[in-house]
C-alpha cells in the first residue's frame, strides 16, 4: 500500500471505513438523481461553449484555469498547446539602459549633434531640455547579419546572430518604480502577479526539490519596486519569486549543530504527520494545503539548494568565461548570479529572474542604470558589470543545448532620450521607445523588430507595447495571455490586462 502520508485528504479519508461508505454513499445517491432527472429530461445544460455565455475574459474567450492542487501547486501542469520553451531565463536592467548608446544605432544623432532637437520637446521628466547628443561608444557591424552594436556591450555584441532585437518597445509611465511594476506585472499599481508568478501558475515546474521561481536580487540589492517585480500578487502565494543570491542563499536551511541527523528527521516526521492530520480536518482549507506544502519544499531545499550553490565542480574554463575572479568585485558577484542562474535553469526551475542593478539610494547611474549625468562614466560602469558574465550565460546555454528548450529575454523598464539634460552630460527618461532582446526556444534568431524614429524618440514602425510583449513571451511558454486568467475582485484578471497581441513576427 502506499504511504498515507502521501495521499491527499480525500485518499486518506477512503481508508477509514466510515468514511468510505459515507463518500459511497453520497456517491450512488448523486448518479442516481442524475440518471432520474435525465429520464425526466430535467438535467441542466452542458456547459456553454467559448463564445456562449459564461465566465469569459474581457477579451471574450473563456478562461483556461490550471490545475492547481493546493497540497501540490508546484507539479508540472501542460501547457496551453505545444512548445519549444521549456523554462524562461529575465535579465532585467533597473533604471533604464540607453537604447542609443547599446543596440539601436541612429545616423542622424550624429548629423544633428550638438544642436537643438528639432520637432523634439523642450521639457522632458526632469526639466529642460539640452542638444542632441551622439551615441557616448562607437557601433560596428557585427556577425553574418552586419548588425550595428555599440562597443559598450562587446561581449553581448559578438552574439548577435543568435539574439532577436525589439527595437520599437514603449510603455505607459516614465517613472522608475511604475515602469518596473508595468513592465513586469502588466499595471503600474502594486499589487498585481508578476511575470514569473503567472508562469508558474500556469505550469508549475519540473523539479519538486526547488523553488519554481527564483530572483536571483542584484549583489547590491533589491531594484526600485522591491518584491513586487517578482511578487504573485493576488495569486497563491505558492508562485511568488524566492528570491536569493549566490552570497546569500535561503536562510535558516543548515540544521543547527546541536540537533544530530536522526534527531531532526525524527522531527521533520512527527512535523509531516501533524500536518496531515490538520489538512485531513480542514480538507478545503486553501491556504493551509499551501502553507504545509511551502514549509514541506523548505525541507527538501535544505539538501538541494546546498547542492545548487556548490560551484565547486565548475571548470577553471567556465569562471574564466564568466568573469567570476576578474574585474570589480561587483563584477565578479554578478558573475557568480549568473552561474548560479545556469545552474538553477539546468535543475528544472520554471522561471528565473536575474538582476543587473538596484536601487538603495535612488540609483542615479551609480547602482543602476539611471544615468541622468555623467552617462560616459555611469553606463561604462554599468556595463562593465553586465557585459561579459551575461554573454557567458547565454554562450554556456547553447554551448550545453539548453537555449534549445530555455527563452531568453534581456530588458529594462523604459529607454533614454537622443539629447542631453540641461545639465549636458546625461540623458533623461524616454518612454516613447526602447530596446529589448530575445533568445532560445521559439525566437527568430538574427533577427530585428520594429524601428524607432530617426533620434530614437519615438516608436516609429511596427510599435510594440509592453502588454504586446508579455503576450509574445507567454506565448513562447506555450500559454495564451487572453485565456490565462485569475477570477479577483469580480474579473477576471490576466498579465495582459484587456490588452497586448502576440507579435508573431518573433516567433520561429
């Protein structure tokens, strides 16, 4: 017989005998007063089809709900149809990266340098406006496909042939704290199931011994928003990020010295069987099925997650590539983020987000991104810690087939403006376009989407909002954005809001 710890309530409940024919009972009384009221021709409807009415979404299709066993919500569930993408890997960039000086090379920033922008505002979102400025790093050619990179980012440069480019992206807000929430909650509130929650809701993961949502948190801390970038919102709480460091793994895992092996599994046993009996008395009980099976995946990270920090075994050759004892120290602790993510992606975790920036003390291009003066210093310093160790990460993925089945997507929460503040050596906020990249499973390789203007102000061709963006990476993941919904506050809510289309040119 199997162990009756491992049933589900209702499993255990049917070996009690009363129990049994209690169920029974109820049982045979249900299929009989069905089999009489269909006789009578008194049965209810079949349940409307899509289309018909029903629960349906704003969009107007029904919702698909996972199937979410509150004493097991991590299991593996099926995804909406098939696809490629079997895990998703989020580099996110605090404080936004400048499209103009990385990846979206502008002739006319060149043409126009030094002088007043001409159709552009005077006022932006700190202030006046200075002269058009020239990209701070030279662009070259780069790969087969002659892609124009700048020398900021070359190790990320000499990747182009395997990434997919989004260079028309805009968003609704020009402040740090909602751009962030928008750009990975789908709302600039707080509040709301973050990309990664809503992709675990929806699939659980393939390894029960880890958590299926990991944010690996910049070496310098948390970014503007906090948690709620990878927060689930109203969600279970099951599918919130878990969110550590290669510095500072999960707390409390190590047993205490005091207490000998047999002692705390004696422990860890009696804890399982209280548990149990608890759930077994308040079966429908939600949030207590989820509490116990949170607290029981605490108790298997304690053996798995050691084993998941140990980068001992990794080859002199993987740290040389990845950076992990060159350069800054900051440099050399992101780099230890990114082998960490490898290494969590390689055991099965669902989702994980890595962060290059933090916000402690506003950033201002000294923690992040956020380079509002002194962009030359402030960006080169940036990249100087993301550059290489993010390359390494996405080389050693396909160098191990892994970017076959595993989505890459490199972004920031908005761009920078073509001209200078007033104060001359810095940009401002720009929401009117920006940059992002894909890679991996189901993405067009060597391939770039949309266009900004000719400073890079504004979305000019095949314009892509954020809502368009998350509906093309959920559907990478095999999940339709208009049928992935959670019933709250009397709608039914979705990552997509009432918004977004698949991008299909993206797709392979």
């Amino acid at each position: 017989m199997s162990n009756p710890e491992r049933l589900t309530p209702t499993g255990r409940g049917l070996l009690d005998r009363r129990s049994f024919l209690a169920q029974s009972g109820l049982s045979m009384g249900a299929l009989s007063l069905a089999q009489l009221l269909s006789t009578d021709g008194l049965l209810a409807a079949e349940a409307p089809a899509s289309g018909d009415e029903g629960p349906q979404t704003a969009g107007g299709v029904e919702p698909i709900r996972p199937d979410v066993d509150p004493a097991n919500p991590y299991r593996p569930r099926k995804p909406h149809f098939e696809t490629q993408a079997k895990r998703v890997l989020v580099i996110y960039c605090p404080g936004a990266v400048s499209h103009l000086d990385t990846f979206d090379y502008k002739p006319d920033l060149f043409k126009f340098h030094g002088q007043k922008p001409p159709g552009l505002p005077e006022v932006t979102f700190e202030g006046p406006t200075g002269n058009i400025a020239k990209p701070f790093w030279k662009f070259k050619p780069r790969g087969e496909t002659g892609k124009m990179v700048s020398d900021l980012v070359p190790h990320l440069a000499e990747l182009t042939d395997d990434l997919c480019f989004v260079h028309s992206l805009h968003t609704e807000t020009s402040a740090h704290p909602q751009g962030e929430n928008f750009f990975n909650t789908g709302f600039t509130q707080e509040g709301y199931p973050s990309f990664g929650a809503w992709a675990t809701y929806a699939l659980g993961t393939e390894n029960q011994n880890l958590p299926a949502f990991v944010a690996i948190n910049d070496p310098r801390g948390l970014a503007r928003s906090g948690k709620n970038n990878f927060g689930s919102g109203f969600l279970p709480a099951a599918f919130q990020g878990t969110d550590f460091t290669a510095a500072s793994p999960p707390a409390n895992l190590k047993r205490p010295p005091a207490v000998s092996p047999a002692a705390d599994r004696e422990s860890v046993d009696l804890l399982q069987r209280l548990n149990a009996a608890h759930l077994e008395r308040y079966p429908d009980d939600a949030d207590l099925a989820g509490r116990i099976a949170s607290y029981e995946l605490a108790g298997r990270m304690q053996t798995s997650v050691p084993d998941v920090m140990d980068v001992s075994g990794e080859t002199a050759a993987t740290h040389a590539a990845y950076g992990t004892q060159t350069g800054s120290k900051l440099k050399q602790a992101y780099a230890q983020n990114c082998l960490l993510a490898r290494r969590l992606l390689e055991r099965g975790v669902r989702v994980v987000q890595l962060f290059n920036g933090s916000d402690p003390a506003g950033g201002n291009g000294i923690t992040n991104w956020d380079s509002h003066s002194d962009i030359a210093e402030t960006h080169a310093m940036q990249a100087e810690i993301m550059d290489q160790p993010t390359a390494a990460l996405i080389a050693d993925l396909k160098q191990r087939g892994m970017l076959e089945d595993t989505l890459v997507v490199w972004c920031t929460e908005f761009g920078r403006m073509p001209f200078l503040q007033a104060n001359g050596t810095g940009r401002d906020h720009n929401p009117g376009a920006f940059t992002c990249f894909l890679a991996g499973a189901g993405v067009k390789a060597g391939y770039s989407h949309g266009k900004s203007d000719r400073f890079g102000f504004e979305a000019a061709e095949d314009k892509t909002s954020v809502y368009d963006f998350n509906a093309t990476l959920l559907h990478l993941m095999g999940l339709d954005h208009e049928r992935l919904t959670f019933y709250h506050n009397g709608l039914e809510r979705r990552l997509t809001h009432v918004h977004g289309h698949v991008v299909k040119e993206l797709v392979a």
